[in-house]
C-alpha cells in the first residue's frame, strides 16, 4: 500500500517548508537551500532526478522505471552498482550530452566509456557540488553462505552536498557501521526489501542512529511502509515520506 503523506508547512532543520508537484505523470518535491532550490524526481524504483543549483543529476537512470524522453539530458550520472535495475548503459549513452560527467562504483569499471571511478570513501567536486562515496554492502542477507548480495567494496552510495544540504542516497545496502555513522545528512533515501536490502526495523535503526531531517525509503517493493511510519514515530527530529519508488 502506497502511502501519501501531506506536507507539513514549517521549517525543519533549516529547510524551508518543502512543496510538491507533479512532473508529466513523475512527482517532484522542492526543497529549498542556501544556493536556490533543490528539485527532487521520484522516477522508480532506485531511479531518481535531482536538479541541484541547475545542474541536472540523474542518479541509477533505469529506462523500464520511466519514460526518459520526457526528462532533460544529464550534466551529473550517479550509479551505484552493476546490477540491472541501477545500471542502464543504453540510457546513459541517451542521457549523456557533451560535457556529462558520469561517476560509477568500483563494480562498473568499464561499463560505461568515460565514467569517472570513484571507490568506498572517495571524495570529488563536480560540477560546484561535493560527491561522496559511501559504502554500500550486505551484512546479514546473502545468495549463499559467505556470498553477500551486494559485497563490500563493490557499491557506493552518494552523498550530493547541494548548496547548504546534504543529499545521500544509500545504493544497494543493509544498516552498515558506516552508514549509522554518517552526521549532517538532510535527506536520506534508504532502501527497503527483503532479501537484498533492508527490513523496515534495519531502515529505522540507521535512520534513528544518524538522524536525517527527512527520510524517503525507495527501492521498496512490495514492503509495507507503513511499519516505518510506525517504527519512527516517535522520533520527532525525523520526517519520513512516502513516495512511489517501488
């Protein structure tokens, strides 16, 4: 059940009050920062668009999670690992303009011509905009003993530090020491089904442990999201936002 959550009109942690509207049939949260607004696309899935200080950032760019002939060319591809429901190569030539920089998880070396690497822990500037690379791994889920879904070392997440806010959007992961350990993160998009990435109680442990003023889970499935809300609803420093991102 996809759960609609009204907006609330206030300041949170420094935001402005936040607006939502609908891109063609795509919905698109506004946020604003110290350096014009932060657009925020819900495509699918793990597929997302932000535009951040007018630059264009597609993040995971998938072409069965929504018709990309309606959306802008890139200047900034995310991708986070491999795995065919975040790497789209054909969609990345078509997203791609002179002047795209593409930046892709140590899993992807060589699968997209002219992609900049970037490892667990890396930092990068692009664009005017600061690039972190955070792990993005299995702990506890596996295909087989000792053979994790998403390995250590393989996926990244991305923290997109867009004018004064901080943008992570976790990949493929379960609740890592690294990513409880995370301070400072505005927005928070975390993953939630089962077996390949979180149960709602391990999303509500990262995001009690780190705290973000507004959590999206995406990549959510077929989970129930309403055991989120219910998981975190005591905590008042966190709002949480249901989007279509299954």
């Amino acid at each position: 059940m996809i759960i609609k959550l009204a907006f609330i009109c206030m300041a949170i942690f420094g935001f402005a009050a936040g607006s939502s509207a609908k891109s063609g049939s795509l919905q698109t949260d506004t946020l604003a920062s110290n350096n014009g607004n932060l657009e925020m696309t819900f495509v699918g899935h793990g597929s997302l668009m932000f535009k951040c200080q007018d630059k264009i950032i597609h993040i995971d760019p998938v072409s069965r999670e929504g018709d990309y002939s309606k959306l802008p060319k890139a200047d900034l591809i995310l991708v986070t690992h491999e795995h065919g429901d975040h790497l789209d190569t054909d969609l990345i030539e078509q997203l791609r303009k002179p002047g795209t920089v593409i930046i892709v998880s140590a899993s992807c070396a060589n699968r997209v011509p002219g992609a900049i690497i970037m490892k667990n822990g890396d930092n990068r500037d692009v664009l005017g905009m600061n690039i972190k690379a955070v792990p993005a791994y299995n702990i506890i889920h596996m295909r087989s003993e000792n053979n994790p879904y998403h390995p250590k070392g393989n996926g990244n997440g991305y923290i997109i530090r867009c004018g004064d806010k901080n943008i992570y959007v976790a990949g493929d992961t379960e609740n890592t020491p690294e990513m409880k350990a995370l301070t400072h993160i505005d927005v928070a998009f975390l993953p939630m089904n089962l077996p390949y990435t979180m149960t709602p109680e391990m999303v509500a442990d990262a995001a009690k442990a780190f705290k973000p003023a507004i959590l999206y889970p995406y990549h959510y499935g077929n989970t129930d999201t309403q055991k989120l809300l219910e998981l975190l609803k005591s905590e008042k420093q966190i709002e949480v936002r249901i989007r279509d991102l299954q």
